[in-house]
DNA sequence: ACGCTTCCTTGCGAAAACGCGTGCAAATGC
DNA sequence: GCATTTGCACGCGTTTTCGCAAGGAAGCGT
C-alpha cells in the first residue's frame, strides 16, 4: 500500500498552483503529462482530485489532505538536498549564486571571473534576481543580498559595509554649484512605497519629481537628466554619466551580504566562493564607503 | 533543485535490504529497473550511493542520509494512505483482510461469505499470515488477532473471549479414561520457546514429547495420534479426528481482537465488516467457550 | 460584440523506462 | 571439490510515458 511518490508532488504542486500550466512550468513538465498523472493517481487511489474547471483546477478535499502529507514530504526532500549539497566536498557540479543584478553588473564581475578560473569544473550558475530567492529550497546555493542582517535563520557573512551618496549628471552638478539652496528635482528609490524621510527633510525646497520601484529604472532617469538621485557609492561611480552631487552627504546603506542556509553553508564550493568574495570585497573596499 | 521522489523511495528500500533482488520484490520490480534507478539518482545527484559487491548493494553515507529523510517521507506518505483509507466512505473497492489460518479456515468463512454476498463492489483481499502485518504501513486495513488486547497505538473490538482445553485423537481418550493419573504424551505449542508453566505442573508424570511453534502442524500432529494437545475450544471442536480429553479442564485463552489503526478505523468498509464480524462472533460464541 | 489571452482536451510520433533472457561471479551445501 | 543457489551486469524487444501540435471553451479588455 503505497502510491506512486511522483505523483503525489505532482498532486501537490497543482493544488497549489490551481492550473495545470503554472504547475507544469514548476514541475519542468508539460502540462498534458501532469493531466495525466492526476488521472493516474485518480485511477490509482480510486478518488477523484480536482474539478476540472474551465479556468483550472480545483482541489477536492482528498486532494487537499495529499497535499498537506505530500507538503512533509516535500519538506524532508528540501532538507536532504540541503545536507547533500552541505557535505559536498567536490569543487566541480554546479553551484548556483543569487545576487541582484546591480551588484553582478558593477561589482561581481572579477569575483566570478577570479572564481570561474580557479575551479573550472565548477559549472556556476547565476541567478540575477531582486526577489529574494528560497535558499530552503535550495534555489541556490548562495545568495548575496543587500541587508543590514543575513536573515531570519540563515548563515551569513558581511562582505562591507555601504554609504550612498547623491548622484546626478553633470550640468546637474553644476547647477546646484551655482546655486547650493536651489530647488532639485529628486529621483526616489522606494521599494516599499514609503518615502525615506531622510531625504525629505533635507531639502525643503526641493520636490520628488519621481519614484521608483526599481534602482536600474532609477538609475537609468539620473542618467538621463531627469533629476538627482541617492543610490550607493558603488553604483554611482559605476555609472561614468553621472557624478555626486553635494545635496546629500554620504551616510549609512544596507550592508552587502553573503548568506545561505546553515545546512548548505559548509560545502566546498560555498566556501571558495566565499574566499573569493571576501578577498575582493576587501580590496576594494574603498568603492563602497566615500 | 529537487530530486525524483520515487528514486528516493527506490534508494531507500535498496539501503534497507542490502540487495537489489529483495529491493525490487519489496517494489514489485524487476531488478534491472531498480539497478537502472540507482545509476540514473548517482548521475542526477553526482554522488555515489551503494558500492556494488557481489553479494549486494553497500550503502554510502550519502545513501544513508537520503534513507534517513527518505524514512521521514514514507512515514509521511504511510500516514496519509492511512487518512485516505479512513476517510473511505464508499463500499467499493479493495478491502484487505489479514487473519491467522486457523481462523479463516476454521471460523471465518461464514463471515467472508456474508460480507461479500452483502458488499459485491467491495474486493476483498486475504491475507492469511500468522505474522503481524503492519498496519501502520496499511499492509491490511484490518487484522483479526489472537491476543490479550488490541495492541500499541492500535484500535480494537473484541470479538469473543476464549478458553482453551486438551485435545487428541479417541483412542488417547480412551487410554486417559482407562488410567486418569497415567503417563500423557503432551504436543506443546510455545511460539517464544517457552513452556506454558500450567501444563507442566499438572502433569506430574507426564512427557512432554514434542514442541511445535505452529498450531497448524501441532493439531496435525494430535490428529496423527502422537500426543495430548492444549489448543483453542474451536479448533478441537472443528478437528474431526480429535476429542476433548479432560487432562486439564478449559481454561482462559487469549482473545480474539478486531483490530485496526485508528486512521483507518472508521472506514466504511472496516465499519461494514465489523458489524457482520459481531454479529457472527455473537452467533457462534458457544464454539469458543466450554 | 469582437479579438485576445489563458487554459484544458485529444491524437500522434518520439523518447524513455521497463521486463525478460543470457551470462558471470560469489556464496552455500553435499 | 563440485553442484546449486543467490545476486548482479548487459543487450534486446516491448510497453509506457512524454512532448508537441491542433482544436475548443471560458474569461478579459476594448
């Protein structure tokens, strides 16, 4: 008395997702197999599972008991792939890092070159991405993340500290060298939807002329005239349009991170990677603080 | 980054029974399909899992660490076919049945004759072991048992008390009637090697001339004239080759049970056969009593 | 009301998984 | 010491599973 153990993901993960389509493109599947294998496991278990609805599927009530046994499992499954790739002692297979994709673009690169040459038979794969990825589930191995802590249980090391700084083009430099208490159009980064109050208070003549939710959108409008934006040290040197601009002196960022999970952190790779990141992170420093 | 949970299981079942051919009969596979597994879960995960010696597979230590959380999805997976098969309410489909010999051949069949004649849709399974199936793992949905409860954390109905008493073939009786403190030849039955102390000290004078650790092959024995046995009131009574010898007078036996996991208990299926088991056991009970 | 998107079903050819038979090595029994 | 049993590896033909493409129904915005 045992079912097929496949299938009872599959059976989980529809729940879940409550299409056919969004499951099979998580499973790495067709959805005309994932149709299948829930008729396999109806036929199997002699219940039916989902309605069948024109918008998708609907889990019946033994459908959701699965899921809720076929979630442990899961989570064993999550649990052993941690501790698999914890205690792999091989530097070759793949490795895959996370990080935002400001930082690859204008920091990383060195690290991943320095790393790629020294551990060939490394495959590494990337994953530029702003939300956070599930190291739980190991969807990567690590992750580098831009925070003033590593995170709610997650093993961390902080590769620097971070100012921002105010930047904008030139003829906006020299504009507001010509006339220091004179209006300025800000650029806002505000992820949250709440605006810094740091900024506000320190320009009371000034406007927020615009708000993003994305630093490369912000980046990209500073460059192109539209106003003065605060954004990291790193990133403003990075970008040869822009330069700093007085409106705000340099204070206190978000720390630059590398986190992963307590069970994953120990492997070989992750530690070389490590040795990498720090040794470059301290040798240029200096880019990140004024 | 998740593997195939059925190699899981696979890896499992090999790391537990040591051999590819216990494995694949455990699975209901042939051999070849589990070896191919094993090659395919070495590729995908990179690491090697069962050196292969001529006596069978070695597990690794990685091996061992994906058995252990392996163990931790079969429970899982143990727990909801249990959940699913309680919350059955239909009376169809399979019914699995786990009993002692003795029984079914001897009591039970008017039970098996009324349930299936009332429940056709239902296919009823036998099992008829003297070993404990498991019924965490759902091995049977129901057992009947001869014990003096219900077991662990099992759910129970007893369905009759019982008495024991010696049985042989009419010419021992007739030599006991002859010479009531003569010599008796006694079959003892002790399945844990022991000697019930009761038969021993009422028979001063008597031999025990054979132990047996199967009711089965005793009764035949006394059926052959070897011997005065003790055995349950019912199946001295269904021999009709023996007698009721008063050697030692009835005495307590063990009960027998109804007995299922509380998961499955309330099964429309386990509820169907327990009311037609109760009601026959309530019929017959001057068969298992003097 | 119309097209567009999303999602599911069905049929067909390709690919992967599977079972069977043969051959071989080691352990077991006489 | 030799036969028997047990267990694994390999090659072949079959079955099952899978992905793709076509077809159809329902929701959404214009």
């Amino acid at each position: 008395m045992d079912a097929q153990w496949d299938d009872l993901k599959t059976i989980l993960v529809v729940a879940r997702h409550r299409t056919l389509a969004a499951a099979s493109r998580e499973l790495g599947l067709n959805y005309t197999t994932v149709a299948r294998r829930i008729d396999r496991a109806e036929a199997a278990l002699g219940v039916k599972l989902f309605e069948r609805l024109a918008g998708g599927y609907n889990p019946t009530e033994e459908a959701e008991l699965i899921s809720r046994h076929a979630a442990t499992m899961e989570a064993a499954n999550h649990r052993l792939m941690r501790e698999l790739g914890g205690r792999d002692a091989r530097l070759s297979g793949p490795f895959v890092v996370t990080a935002p994709q400001l930082l690859i673009a204008h920091v990383l690169g060195p690290v991943l070159d320095m790393f790629s040459e020294a551990h060939p038979d490394v495959d590494l794969h990337l994953k530029a991405s702003n939300d956070l990825l599930d190291l739980d589930r190991r969807e990567a191995d690590l992750a580098i993340r831009i925070s003033h802590n590593p995170g709610d249980h997650l093993t961390g090391l902080r590769l620097t500290e971070q100012q921002s700084a105010s930047f904008a083009t030139p003829d906006w430099a020299a504009r507001i060298v010509a006339a220091p208490e004179g209006p300025v159009d800000w650029l806002v980064y505000d992820q949250l939807g709440e605006i810094p109050k740091n900024v506000r208070v320190t320009t009371p003549p000034s406007r927020i002329r615009m708000r993003f939710d994305d630093m490369v959108a912000m980046a990209g409008a500073a460059q192109a005239g539209l106003g003065v934006a605060r954004m990291p040290m790193f990133l403003g040197r990075a970008l040869p349009e822009l330069v700093q601009v007085p409106c705000l002196p340099p204070q206190p960022y978000l720390d630059i991170w590398a986190v992963a999970h307590p069970d994953v952190w120990p492997s070989a790779k992750s530690e070389a990677f490590r040795r990498v990141l720090r040794a470059h992170f301290k040798e240029v420093r200096s880019v990140f603080v004024a």
